[in-house]
C-alpha cells in the first residue's frame, strides 16, 4: 500500500511514565477511509496511543506518521487535519449548540458563509438542527455527545479520533451515532480511529480492530477475522432439537473441552482442531434440526476475552 493510502502508521511506539510502560512497543497501520476500533481493558494504554498519534504526548522511542506527518516534528499539522474527541467534549455549556460550533468554526479559520452552510449541514446529519438556538447545558448527554462529535468535524478532517464516542449514549442514540461514523467513513472516506468497550458495536462498524492489553498489541485483524483465530477449536452448530441429555453425551466425548448452549446456537469447544463430520453426524442423529455449521468463537467479545485470558 502506498502512503497516501495509510492514514496512521506507527512502529515500536514506546511510551514510559517513570517505570510504567503505558505503550509498549506497538506496531500497526490504518489504511484511509476504514473505521479502525482501538479495544482494551481500562489501563491497556488506549487514550495515551491517541495522545501520541495527535501529537499531544512525546513517544519515549519508536515513531508514527499520521496522514503522512511525522507524530514529534509535524504536530501542528496533524492537528489541523485531524479531529479529535478525547475525554471531555470541549463544548461551552453556557453556549448554545450553533454558537459553540460557530466559535470552533471560527478557531479553524473557515469563512463566514462556509461556517454556517457546515454547521446547518453538520447539525442536520445528527438530527440536532432544530435545537441549535437552545444552551447546551440543559442538553442529554447523548446530544451533547453528537454535539462533541460535529464539533471534531467541522473543519472536515480526513481522519478523527474518538475516544469512546458512544459511551454512556441510551442504544438508540448510540446506534445512531454509528449509523453517521458509519456514513462518514463510506460515503465521505474519513478514517475513523475510535476506542470502545462495547465489541458488538466494534463488531458492528470496524472494519479493522487492535486489541491492546498492558501497552502491548495482541491482535490485529478484521472482526472476523479476529473471532476465527481465536476460536479454530471450536464449532456453533445454529439448530433447534437440542436438550439436556444431547449436551451430557457431548460433554463425555473425546476432545470435547465444555458444551454451552445459547438460544438456537450450540457452541462445542474441543481441546484440539476438529472437523465438523463427526458432531453433525452424531447431531443428525439424535433428530436435530441443524441449520448452520461454522467454526469460530460466537463474538468478537468472547475472541476479546480468550484473547486476554491467553495473554495473562
Ligand atoms: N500522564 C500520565 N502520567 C502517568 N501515568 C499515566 C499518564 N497517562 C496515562 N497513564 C497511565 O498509563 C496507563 C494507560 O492509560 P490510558 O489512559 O492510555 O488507558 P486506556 O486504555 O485509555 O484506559 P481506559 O479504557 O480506562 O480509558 C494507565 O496505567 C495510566 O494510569
Ligand atoms: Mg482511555
């Protein structure tokens, strides 16, 4: 791939707090116009890694180019193409919705008319147009969120950071914000870098994620792809015909680590790599309705939770 190809691209990226080693070591690329989800537990160096890449932190050792610019030497340029939303939204509570993004507008240096078409147009994208006169600080905090989030887009960066953006957002109002994070990568080719703890959201909208513990990257790879390397041993048979006495059978066979049951999907974990003919076989064979046979964990979230239990 070329450069103008990869929106961020670090190697060995060290960053050390006295004797802590918030990143440690960590290599990977984004490639223009993917939503790239940054996953980890509390403390795995997530925030520091955005800091870094925005040029707002000093690595220890190692390098990152984002979209092209050097993270130590071309920081200013960085920022003024970039977006970012990290843990406080940066909004004035004693503004109103179109003021505040009309002073960020202004901080950006985007002309008069510009300003206004981008923030009517921004405004109505997240359904928030018709409240733009109110002060904000009587807002939810799901609206002030997407508020936050229009204001990293208003002077249109071709990459944006977002540092938990759904967090604390009711389900409808997070799906809506992933339905415009969605939009913004496919339609209007914005890389999106976003950290969440939610995986079926990470599931839903990356196209790539990085999983990270203790400052260390464990795994990179689409979604899927990510749930298949972490769950080779096992198999979801999807069926209906399943009862108690099948699962005990399941249980004493050879190579069969534990048998858990979800709704309609059976999930067969084996302490070795197996294939699929013998469990359908011996399925079939007790009168299961068998619709769907795949290998894999049944998650990413499972994937994310075997993947740190491997790494302990
Ligand atoms: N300025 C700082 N000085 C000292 N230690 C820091 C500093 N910033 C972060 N750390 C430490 O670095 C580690 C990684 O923190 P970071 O905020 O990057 O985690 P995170 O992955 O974003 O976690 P969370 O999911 O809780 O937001 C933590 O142990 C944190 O205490
Ligand atoms: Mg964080």
């Amino acid at each position: 791939m070329t450069l103008q190809n990869i929106s961020i691209k670090t190697n060995d990226l060290h960053c050390h707090f006295g004797a802590l080693h918030a990143v440690d070591g960590i290599s990977f690329e984004v490639p223009a116009g993917t939503i790239f989800g940054f996953l980890g537990p509390n403390g795995a160096g997530k925030t520091t890694t955005i800091r870094l890449l925005l040029g707002l932190l000093e690595a220890s050792s190692g390098s990152a180019e984002v979209l092209g610019f050097d993270t130590r030497t071309q920081a200013d340029q960085i920022r003024l193409n970039c977006g970012a939303l990290l843990e406080h939204t940066g909004l004035y509570e004693r503004l109103s919705a179109e003021d505040n993004l009309d002073l960020f507008g202004r901080i950006w240096h985007i002309p008069p008319v510009e300003r206004q078409q981008r923030i009517q147009s921004l405004l109505e994208k997240m359904g928030l147009y018709e409240r733009r006169k109110e002060l904000i600080n009587g807002w939810s905090r799901g609206m002030k969120q997407k508020l936050a989030v229009v204001r990293t887009l208003m002077h249109d960066p071709k990459l944006v950071f977002l540092d938990e953006p759904t967090a604390g957002l009711d389900p409808v109002a997070a799906a809506s914000l992933r339905d415009d994070l969605a939009d913004l990568a496919r339609q209007h080719g914005v890389t999106v870098f976003l950290t969440t703890h939610n995986m079926a959201e990470a599931e839903k909208i990356c196209d790539q994620v990085a999983v990270i513990s203790k400052g260390k990257l464990l795994s990179v790879g689409s979604p899927d792809e990510l749930r298949l390397r972490q769950g080779t041993h096992a198999l979801i048979v999807v069926g209906r015909g399943f009862n108690e006495e099948i699962m005990q059978a399941l249980r004493a066979m050879p190579d069969v680590a534990g048998v858990e049951l979800q709704d309609h999907h059976l999930v067969v974990h084996f302490t070795r790599e197996t294939d699929s003919g013998t469990l359908v076989q011996f399925l079939a064979g007790k009168g299961v309705m068998i619709d769907e046979v795949r290998k894999g964990k049944a998650s990413l979230e499972e994937a994310f939770l075997a993947l740190l239990e491997e790494k302990e």
